[in-house]
C-alpha cells in the first residue's frame, strides 16, 4: 500500500499557533498536504512555504531558520552590550532597534533581553529552550560541514549557549545567552 509521508515544521510560539500566526513549512506526499492544508492556513498559520515532495527540504528550512533566529538574538545582544559599555545605554539602542525594526523579533527579543525574564518559573516553558537551540545549532553547524559550508555567527552563540547553560542550568530561555545578560551579571528573573 506503501507509506504517504509529510512534514510540517513550524515557525513561532503557541501564542502565534493561538493568534494564527504561525508559519508552516509543509512537504511530503501532496495528498496528504492537500489534507493538512485546511488545518493549518488561518487557522494556526499566517503562511505556508510549500517544499514539494522532499520531507528533508522542510527539515533544513526548519533549521536553516532556526539558524538565522539564534543570529539574530546573538546581533542584538552584542549591540545591547556594545551599546551599554560604550556609554551611549541601552535606552538609545533599544529605541533605535524599535524604529528600525518596529513589531520584529528584533524589537521583540531586545525588550525581553532587558526586562531580565530569562527563566519562567516552572511549569511554565521558555520559549526557545537553551538545550533545544544548543541541538539546532549542532545540527545546523553539522550540516554546514558536510556542504562546505560554515555558519561563524551560530558557532559564536553555541559557546553561548553552552555557557549560559552553565550559569542558569536548563530552564533558560536562549536570551539569557547573550552577552549582555552574564557580561553585567544580570540576574535571572522570573
């Protein structure tokens, strides 16, 4: 009868699944994402980014953009922590990043990063787990060498992460591996 397997990696947090606003990758047999589709476009999704049949497209998309977020977070944390040391303060910088990239995850994870909640009092999640972001950038960098590939900015913020791990122990959220929260010994709170 044989096997009509398909793939759906997402991008965002539950409250983009509640609020519709999700990104979904979809790949596999089209029957079935033909299935899928009703379930996922306005109803947990803002868009679909159709790969076709190659379930391993989605997977390196998955990662890939996962790639870019942990890039990310390390870019606004160092320009947090440059701003801050140089004397200008992160009340400039946070202002500057909110006009340049108003309702972004770059103003976003600038707000979190100096509001200090790093570590939600449990049960309660992160919403980009250190150890899940720790396994996305191995991977990411493993798939990257076996291209011929490097990814220099996802190497920096794994020993990031990794150290972050250390100092705060699981339950952290990938901000709290920036440079800006262990550089002016932030504390972590819930």
């Amino acid at each position: 009868m044989g096997t009509k397997s398909s793939t759906g990696p997402v991008f965002g947090a539950p409250p983009s699944a509640v609020a519709a606003q999700l990104v979904f990758v979809l790949a596999g047999n089209p029957t079935s994402i033909a299935k899928i589709k009703p379930y996922t476009q306005n109803v947990m999704a803002r868009a679909i980014i159709p790969l076709g049949e190659d379930v391993g497209a989605a997977t390196l998309l998955k990662i890939s953009g996962n790639s870019m977020i942990l890039g990310m977070v390390e870019i606004v944390a160092e320009a947090l922590v440059f701003a801050e040391k140089s004397g200008l303060g992160t009340g400039p910088m946070n202002q500057f990043i909110e006009l340049m990239f108003p309702q972004s995850p770059f103003s976003a994870y600038a707000k979190r990063m100096l509001s200090g909640e790093y570590a939600p009092v449990p049960p309660a999640r992160p919403g980009f787990q250190i150890d899940l972001a720790m396994k996305d950038s191995r991977h990411a960098m493993n798939l990257a060498r076996d291209c011929g590939a490097r990814l220099e900015v996802v190497e920096i913020m794994d020993r990031h992460l990794k150290t972050a791990k250390e100092i705060g122990g699981d339950n952290m959220d990938i901000r709290f591996q920036s440079p800006f929260a262990f550089s002016f010994g932030l504390c972590v709170r819930s």
